[in-house]
C-alpha cells in the first residue's frame, strides 16, 4: 500500500491516521464480536468476551446496560519459583 501524504500539512496528516486507526480499530471490535456471537451460538455459555480496556467496547445494538462487577485477577497469586 502506498500512501501518499507529503502535500498535507501537519493537522491534516493527523486527521488522515485518526481516521484511518479509527476505523481499523472499529473492524477488529466488530470482527471479535462477531466471532463470540457465532461460537457462543455453537456452545452457549461456554464463551466470554474480555479487552484490556477500562471499559468493554461493545456494539451500540448490543449493548445492555445492567449491573456488572468485574474483578481483575492479574498478578493476585504468587508463582513458585522452579
């Protein structure tokens, strides 16, 4: 791929690759998403979603607004050295 953006200026460059990431990053959202659903179909119950995101980004239409607890469990129990 090759893109050409030497002619723009500074803000516009910015706005280009903002554009871009913005909606590279809503493709692999909406790709994991539809991942889960299909295998969550197949075996119900036995899938979950996670992102290492303070907030868990989900499709407007799919996104329902209950009360959650979430419990992050990284580095909570001590590994034996070998």
């Amino acid at each position: 791929m090759n893109i050409q953006i030497k002619d723009a200026d500074k803000n516009d460059k910015h706005k280009y690759f903002h554009d871009l990431f913005t909606g590279l990053a809503i493709n692999v959202l909406k790709a994991q998403h539809d991942v889960f659903q299909l295998n969550n179909e197949s075996e119900k119950g036995c899938w979950s979603l996670a992102q290492p995101n303070v907030k868990l980004l989900l499709p407007k239409e799919d996104a329902v607004l209950t009360r959650n607890l979430e419990v992050d469990l990284f580095q909570c129990l001590p590994i034996p050295i070998k």
